[in-house]
C-alpha cells in the first residue's frame, strides 16, 4: 500500500499494520508529490487482475429511487458493510449491521442524509474530492451507476457500490473518496484504517481488479491518497468472514454481541421489553453459568481497580494542596473549584404548587436494568 501525502510538510509514518504498506513520498519541481511505483521483477509485466472475476451489473442506480436502492443493500453484504460484517468496524457491530439487513433497525444511511451531518458533508465534498484526485494524479475517473455483484453464485451476497473507476490505467482501476472530521482523522493517523482496507479489498474481490486508490480528505484542509494493492489472503478472509456473517442473517439468528455502543444499542432495540414476572432458568446452562461467573469476576476486579484508582488520586491531592495545578514529567493535573450556579428544587417547586405538574409533566419512558441480584 503506497501513499502520496499531498500537501503535507511531514514525512508519513510506518504504519503498524502489516497489511499496510506505506513509502515515502516522492518530491516533484511543483511541490507535488508523485504515486510510488510498485516493483515488479518485469517492468513490462503488468498487475495481475483476476479475469475470471467480472462483477455482474445486479441494477442501475442512476435512475433508482433512494427506497429501491435501500431494498437493494439489504440483499447482500456491500463494501461499507464488509468490515462490520467481519467483527472491526469502529463504530459498526455485527449484531447491529444484522439487525439492518434484517430489517429490525434502521442504518444511518436510511435516514434523512441532510439530518446526518458526516453522511451529508460526505456526499456533498465526494465529487470534489474526485476532481482533486484527478488534478493530482492526472488519472480520470468516471461515475459506475450500479450496485455490483460477485459473479460467483456462492458469493453473490457481496455487493459493491464503487466511488468512481479509474479509466485507462493498468496499474489502479478504483477510487474511493473518503472525508474525515477532527475525530474521524485520528483513525488515519498510522495510514489507511483496517475497517477502510477491509472495504476496499472487499471491492477488488467483488470486481476482480488489482487495485485501488483511496483519497482521504482530513478536517477539511488536508489530503492524503493510498494505493491498495489486491491481497488474495486477506480476501480469502474477508470472504469466510463474510458467508458466516450472512447465514446468521439467512438463518435470522443473531450473531454474538461484542463490547461496542453499537451492540448495546442493537441489543436495547431487539429486546426492549421484558414479560412481566416472567424468568428464565439457566442453572443447567453450563455455557451460561460461566459468563456469570465471568461477570462476577470483572466486576470485582473493576471494583478493586476504582479502589486503587481513588487511592491514588487522593495521595495526588494531598501533593497539590492548595495549588490549582499540577505538572508531571507526562503530564498535568487541573484541580480546580468550578463557578457556582443556581439550580431550581424542582421537588420543592411541585411541592408548593402540585397543579404544575398536572400542566406541565413530561412522561419518561423506562428502560430496560441490568441488574445482578442474589449477592
């Protein structure tokens, strides 16, 4: 995977990943710097792309409407859901892309995009990323207007919507056009995110073609472009990863949640509700009895850790004093008092005056607790 730091004053970095592979950038007269050549043993032999691989064209999208193109996404595993069906996505689940393509949630996506600011301000610099791509690298790229799909009838679950194509070049033939805010950046910080890699890759194996290039617009003022190379093993991957993550959905079974807001926040929607005096007895549950016992375990432990923490955070206290501040070799400490504010005993007020509350109660509605009993 090479880089071209465009507009950058810093070296890039090494990134920690062995599945990507960064050079250092080429310097030109205009202060541009030039895609690193990959080299090859035959410099007059060109990349490998996997013939046999032809993405078929599943519908055109130019004249689809938003609610058939969703239809559409729920029918198999695209390339942005590629990385949450294989169990790394930052801010995706598993359980709550299932609960997606089952039709118990909505995505993000199925939303109004002007109401979702990354998704709106992600649409709306795309084409202008594409046309900063163009002028830099001199390649041009044209629109694909379709939803692919693997040729492979065992695969036809994996879709992909391509950026752009990248016309009249051996080495690259897709482009991905990524934006990232002030949070989103920090994931880019030691080159291309694995979530990112797992999506690309994910199209070259949906297509068939040997590469692509990623251009990353970061905070807005910075852009970057990665090359990724086609890697058969991490598509061999990708790929298990994926038919196992699509018989949970063909089956309706839902995969096992990990630590994520995600999954907490699918889990809240797939069972909102408890029956009334109703329970259920897993004492013959091996399985069951000791991820209790785990839950046990870690609780005690988190105890015992927020014990040593409030230790240590006294004894520091007692260092600082009456100072407000506090600097250490790796750092500091601020321990200040904060203004005073006015707040209203709202208690107090519906004591005094009971017909506010008839006026102006507000219904909140309960949530489901998590609670252990029997200590």
């Amino acid at each position: 995977m090479n880089l071209i730091a465009l507009n950058t004053t810093t070296q890039p970095r090494q990134a920690k990943r062995a599945t990507v592979k960064v050079k250092m950038p080429i310097k030109t007269k205009h202060g541009i710097e030039d895609i690193p050549k990959t080299k090859v043993e035959n410099k007059s032999a060109k990349p490998l792309v996997n013939s046999t691989t032809t993405a078929k064209r599943l519908v055109n999208t130019k004249s689809l409407s938003r609610e058939d193109w969703l239809q559409f996404r729920k029918q198999g595993i695209g390339s942005s859901d590629a990385a949450a069906a294989c169990g790394i996505h930052p801010y995706l689940s598993m359980l709550e892309l299932w609960m997606i393509k089952t039709g118990r949630m909505a995505s993000n996506i199925d939303e109004s995009i002007e109401g979702y600011s990354p998704l709106y301000w992600g649409n709306t610099l795309e084409p202008m990323v594409a046309k900063y791509y163009q002028e830099h690298t001199g390649n041009k790229v044209r629109r694909v207007n379709a939803i692919l799909q693997h040729p492979d009838p065992d695969k036809a679950f994996m879709l992909a919507n391509l950026d752009y194509a990248i016309t009249g070049n051996d080495e690259v033939q897709i482009l991905e056009c990524k934006t990232a805010g002030e949070h989103g950046a920090k994931l880019w910080k030691n080159g291309v995110p694995l979530y990112v890699t797992c999506q690309v890759q994910h199209q070259l194996a949906v297509t068939g073609k040997a590469a692509a290039h990623i251009c990353v617009l970061l905070c807005g003022h910075e852009a970057k472009i990665y090359k990724v190379e086609r890697d058969e093993r991490l598509i061999d991957s990708i790929i298990e990863h994926e038919l196992l993550f699509w018989q949970y959905v063909e089956t309706d079974t839902p995969p096992t949640p990990d630590h994520s807001e995600s999954a907490a926040r699918a889990l809240k929607q797939l069972y909102p509700t408890a029956k009334p005096s109703s329970k259920v007895d897993l004492t013959d549950d091996d399985g069951a009895n000791k991820l209790f016992e785990q839950l046990l375990s870690y609780r005690d432990y988190m105890q015992e850790l927020e014990q040593r923490h409030d230790q240590v955070k006294h004894q520091l206290q007692t260092l600082i004093a009456d100072n407000e501040v506090a600097v250490f070799e790796k750092g500091a400490i601020s321990w200040k008092r904060s203004k005073d504010s006015i707040g209203l005993d709202s208690k107090a007020v519906i004591k005094a005056h009971p017909e506010l509350l008839a006026k102006f109660g507000k219904t909140k509605q309960g949530s489901r607790r998590f609670v252990v009993l029997n200590d």
